[in-house]
C-alpha cells in the first residue's frame, strides 16, 4: 500500500486530484456570503497588470525563452507574464476567457506596443483550437481544473519544445487558513498545488523539472483597507457582514501593525515546472 502512496498510478493520482477540486467546489458555495459576479475578475483584472504584482517566476519563465519561439500563454489574465515575455520571443498567442481580464490585458498590450501578441478568447482546452506553439504555459490557472487529464494532454497536442506550469507551493488562500478555520468554523479545503502537480505528472509518466522562485525577507505590510478586501475575498465573506467583523478583530489581533496588516507570505515559494510533451503530444 505504501508503494501505492508514494507512486500512485495515473488513474489514481487524477482521481485524488479531482477529489481535492471537488472538496473546494462543495466548501466555497456552502459557506460564500456575496452572490458570485457574473466574472469573477470585475473587481481584480486591474491587479493583474505587468508590474502590479511580484513575478518571482519571470526570472525562470525568461531562461526558458528563446527568440524564435512561438508561445502560448493559457489563462494569461492581465498579461502580467505575456507582456515581458512577448519582449523575449517572435509571437505570444494568449488565451483568455474573462472579460475583464482579457481588457486589461489588451490595454496592457497596446500600452507596451507590441505587435508580436495576440489575444483570442476562448477556455482551455478548446476541441477547436489549432494555433501550435514551441511552449504551452499555464500559469497559475490549473488549481481548480477537475478535468487536468485533459487539459495537460491538450497542452501536449499544441506544444512542439516545452510544456510549462507555473503553481504557488500552497492553493489559493492557504496563507488565511488559520483565518478561514477561524471565522468559518470548519478547515478550509485545499486546493492541488506544487506538490500535486509533480506528483501528476509523475504518474503520467512525465519527468519535470521544478525551479523553484522564493521571496526572502519579513512579511511585507499592507495597507488596511486593502488586507481587509483580499482577506474577505479569500475567506468569501460580504462587506459589514458578522463574520467580516470577526475576520477584522483576528486579523488586527494576530497581525496588526501601527502601519498596516502583516498578512502571512502567499506564494513565498513558487515553481515553474517544465517537462517535454510526451505521447500525448506526438499522437
């Protein structure tokens, strides 16, 4: 049995994968206090320009460019990666399904006037999809895919050198778990993240390799307003709500400074993993 655990096979590993989606999927609408946008991006897409955010990734992302390269970047939100590496290669095609992020990414795109990136709308995989590219990568997009079977071998199809997964050491809010655990009543669930991807892929048969990006140095502080809006995000509470109120009094508690709020380090470790597209890729 042990043997299993540490080597699980294909089936396996992408039913365990699944069962870690499908906890989130029951949790986050049980418990979410706001009726959901009809994109979930409204109120974000703006954070998620180049420059707006820490890259730790670019670094690693950039090595793995090379000046004749086609590269698709899958779920590119606001183009915080494919605008800098547009710079790097001959043509970046972007996929992007969220209408605000795909305007904020257009307006970043004509703001840097490059005229080697294109952004089509549309959701991975798309049975229709016919744009090759020397590397598919997805970056920060896969936490919640239940169907990553799928959406790995359509990565393979469609990549000829490289497939590339970004993804944080820990899923989507598990810097506030303690947080969540607090206000909610219950753990919060968790989503794949690093270590589920290797392992996946490990299953597939597939041998990556993982650079992993680290923020050194203390927590940085946050404005309060602005720890307050990504905590209540995080935790799916509505503004002035009871449970708004609890998660305001713990956050000041635990980590309140004169000058802000010290939030716990989300994706203080990142990993870019790369492997070559395997059978998949070349049926």
């Amino acid at each position: 049995m042990s043997v299993n655990v540490l080597r699980p096979d294909a089936e396996a590993a992408l039913a365990a994968w699944a069962a870690l989606v499908d906890a989130d999927a029951e949790q986050v609408p049980r418990i979410r206090e706001p009726e959901p946008p009809a994109d979930h991006y409204d109120n974000t897409a703006a954070r998620f320009r180049p420059g707006n955010l820490e890259a730790l990734e670019l670094p690693a992302l950039a090595a793995l460019a090379r000046p004749e390269d086609t590269w698709l970047d899958i779920g590119a939100g606001g183009g915080r990666f494919a605008v800098p590496l547009a710079r790097r290669v001959a043509r970046l095609v972007a996929i992007e399904p969220s209408p605000a992020m795909r305007g904020t990414l257009t307006m970043a795109v004509a703001d840097a006037g490059l005229t080697n990136l294109e952004v089509h709308n549309t959701r991975w995989p798309d049975p229709a999809w016919s744009i090759d590219a020397d590397v598919a990568m997805a970056a920060h997009v896969i936490y919640d895919i239940r169907a990553i079977g799928p959406f790995i071998e359509a990565m393979e199809r469609h990549a000829r050198r490289l497939c590339v997964i970004v993804v944080a050491e820990a899923g989507r809010g598990a810097n506030v778990a303690r947080l969540f655990e607090a206000v909610h009543g219950e753990p919060q669930q968790t989503l794949p993240a690093l270590r589920e991807v290797v392992t996946l892929l490990g299953a597939l048969g597939r041998t990556p390799e993982v650079h992993l990006a680290r923020r050194e140095g203390p927590e940085a502080v946050t404005e309060r307003e602005d720890a307050y809006d990504m905590a209540r995000r995080l935790l799916w509470l509505a503004h002035g709500s009871s449970k708004e109120t609890r998660m305001r009094a713990l956050m000041e508690e635990w980590w309140g400074r004169p000058d802000g709020i010290a939030l716990p380090g989300a994706r203080r470790i990142v990993g870019v993993v790369s492997w070559e597209p395997g059978a998949a890729g070349r049926a």
